[in-house]
C-alpha cells in the first residue's frame, strides 16, 4: 500500500487510506463512482489474458473543506511507476508543446548557461532535450527506469527516483538547487502532497520558479472528461485548491496560464513567499473569482456530475449497439489511460471494437487491461479498413486525424466519445 504518513517536517496529523490528502478529513463525499477497474497502464501479454487480474475500485470523492478531489490509494506509487508504458515522445503535438514551453521560460526568465533546471517526473526527456539543446545545465527526476533509460541515452541527465523531501535534500547537499522546477502532468500522480510541494520549496532558489501542469477540474467537468480518471491519477484540481496546497508550505502562486493540452490544463507558476520580484498577475485573480462564481467553493457545484457521467456511457453504448447491429466494423485508436477508464466503465470488449492501434512499440503486441482488447501498429487500419475509428486519446484527436486521414478512401469515420459522442 501507499505510505500513508506524512513526514514528520510537515508537522501535518497522520493521514489515512480513507482521509484527504490535504487536510485530513475524511473521504465523505462522492463525485464520481466508475466502478472497478485495473491499472490503466497495466497492459497484458498474450500469457497474461488468461491469468487473474486485479481489479480496484474507481470511486472519486470531493471535500467539503479544502474540495479537493481524490481517489483512495490502493496500489504504491512504486508499483505503478517503477516499470511504466507511458513515453511522451511518442506524440507530436506534445513535443511541440514542449519545445515551445522551453523557448518561453527562457524568454521570459532569462535561463541561460548558468541556470539549472529540475524536471520532475521528466519521463523519457520529452521536454528536457530542449534545454540540453540550449546548453542549459539539467536534471530529471523519473522514478521508472526504463522511461529514465530512454531519456539518458538521448543525453539528458537522469535520476530514477521519486521526488520528495529526501531527494530534494539530497539535491540540495549535492549543490544542486534550482533555478526552475517544472512538472507537467505529475502533480495529480502524487499520494503524498504535502512531501511533494515540502520538496519543492526545499529545492527551489531564492528567487526560482516552480511550473507546474495540470489538467484543470473545471474544464474536466465542463467537458465531461470523466475518463482522464484513473488509478494512476490521485487526485484533482482547481486552481483555488491548488493555491492552497502551495500556500501550505510557503509558496505563491502568482501567475497561471490557460493551456488546452489534455482537454484543458493549468500551467501554474509559483514561488517563494518571501519573494517580492514576482507580483501576483491579474490573469490569477481572475481565474480564482472565475472558479468562486462557478460554485467551486460550494459542494452544490460538484453535485450532478456522477449522472452526467452515466448519461455519457448510455449515449456511447447506444452507438456503438446501433453500429453493430448494422453490420459496421469498429477499431480503435490509441491505447491510453484515458481510454482504458472509458472501455472499462462502459463494459466495451471485443464485442464493440475488434482491436486498437497505437504508435509506441512498447504496447504494439500486448492487450488492454480489463477489456484484453488486441493493441497493434497504424497500418493493421489501413489493411482492415473499418467502418469507424474510435479516436481514445481524443485530445490529440487533430493530429490522429491528420494522419489517419487515409480512411476516407473506403468512407471511413473518426468517433470522439469526450464530452459526447461526435461521428466526423
């Protein structure tokens, strides 16, 4: 199981398996119940599909003090991540959105050759590989090390390991504080929050930033992204909850941007409290009163989203019964942890879709978890022809349909299944 006590620095009360993260309270409220469902990264081998195969529930709770939103930890960290199938590398317009982060924080901070810049949860060196290019001195931080491998074969400097205070310490002895933290898509994957952002305030130079991505809670529940829920992800936020995390240990929060990565993200920026040289922008306040008039300080506001959520895998599975009884093939593409939240919770097998494609190697040959749904190459569409391609990982929907766009030969359509089934 999860560590589930905080260290002892954080002078916080013991926490749980059945407490949140944050303040302790207990797990009361419920926000979203998708049943049980397996590690969504937990692809299977051809000898696996007939073994037992551990299911977990997918039972989301919201607080009603700090209304943070969170699932219960039932596996480690380790577990998930020590051996992990995930490689950001694999999608374009996530390096390009990579790239493009790295030309603006050196634009805008002025990180140079004497900089340093840590990455946690730097995965295969997606990001960092633009600032080697730069000549900017870094490190990685990535606890699995066959993702940590693929990144130090490309140059970037790697260390597997999970951050928290311990290794930001460690760093820090090393002479090895830093001028820029960032985190894209890490901090929802963290069990212990409090270590996590205690780590980062440890690690950060006097006048450093820490940026940090995140898909944003209002965006997941105006757009129905029930399925980017998974096992993996501990927990979910606005930015008021957010704020308050980083407050807690002596940070500020004075900038955000907007981002539509992964269906609507926050890219935060944070610093030392007791830093002055970085007023708090206009574009923070705003968000906050946006997110106060929205009711996300009112357990009102987090009430109907379970029924939406039921009414979205209606409308799906009448599709996808509809297709089938008219003789239609369906395949799929993409073998995401989104996708695999989404198969589960609507009971879609091999009945509905006859297989998935997917362009990282490490998956082509393997079987989703809980559905055994068959994963191979791109090209098995263009041999197969189907009549539909469900389009999983539908946040990067534009460029599969860019590359995909082949099908149309034989009258072949693209389906989006978030927010709403939508057939292109």
């Amino acid at each position: 199981m999860v560590q589930t006590t905080n260290k002892s620095h954080n002078n916080k009360p013991k926490l749980t398996n059945s407490s949140f993260r944050l303040c302790n309270n207990p797990l009361t409220h419920t926000f979203v119940d998708l049943g049980m469902s397996p590690l969504c990264e937990s692809y299977l081998s051809l000898e696996q599909i007939n073994q037992e195969e551990p299911f977990y529930p997918l039972h989301v709770h919201v607080c009603d003090h700090c209304y943070l939103v969170q699932l219960e930890s039932y596996v480690s960290p380790e577990h998930i991540f020590t051996e992990y199938a995930y490689f950001s590398s694999y999608a374009d317009t996530w390096l390009q959105h990579a790239q493009d982060y790295t030309d603006l924080m050196v634009e805008r901070f002025g990180f140079d050759q004497e900089s340093h810049v840590v990455e946690v949860a730097s995965n295969d060196g997606y990001l960092l590989q633009y600032f080697v290019e730069k000549n900017i001195p870094c490190l990685g931080v990535e606890p699995a090390a066959n993702v940590a491998k693929v990144a130090t074969d490309k140059g970037v400097p790697t260390l597997v390991e999970f951050f928290g205070v311990e290794c930001a310490q460690k760093l820090v002895e090393q002479g090895k504080q830093a001028d820029l933290i960032l985190g894209n898509n890490v901090l929802a994957q963290v069990p212990d929050l409090n270590d996590f952002v205690a780590g980062m305030k440890i690690l950060l130079k006097a006048e450093g930033v820490i940026t940090i991505e995140f898909p944003h809670l209002m965006c997941l529940m105006a757009e129905n992204q029930f399925d980017t829920i998974y096992h993996e992800h501990f927990s979910y936020f606005s930015f008021i909850t957010a704020q308050k995390i980083f407050a807690g240990h002596g940070l500020t929060l004075f900038d955000v941007e907007e981002l539509s990565t992964h269906g609507g993200s926050l890219r935060i920026y944070a610093r030392h409290q007791e830093d002055d040289s970085k007023p708090i922008s206009d574009r923070a306040i705003a968000l906050i009163e946006r997110e106060q008039q929205a009711g996300f300080t009112e357990m009102e506001c987090y009430a109907n989203f379970d029924e939406q959520v039921k009414e979205t895998k209606r409308k799906l599975l009448t599709f996808l019964i509809t297709a089938k009884r008219e003789g239609k093939t369906i395949a799929g593409y993409g073998a995401p942890g989104k996708g695999n939240t989404l198969l589960n919770y609507c009971g879609i097998r091999t009945d509905f879709i006859d297989y998935t494609v997917d362009r990282n190697p490490y998956k082509q040959g393997m079987f989703l978890p809980g559905t055994h749904i068959p994963i191979y190459h791109p090209d098995k569409i263009m041999e197969t022809k189907p009549d539909y391609v469900l389009i999983l990982p539908w946040n990067f929907k534009d460029e599969i349909i860019k590359q995909m766009s082949g099908i149309k030969e034989w009258g072949g359509k693209f389906v989006i299944p978030i927010p709403e089934v939508k057939v292109l």
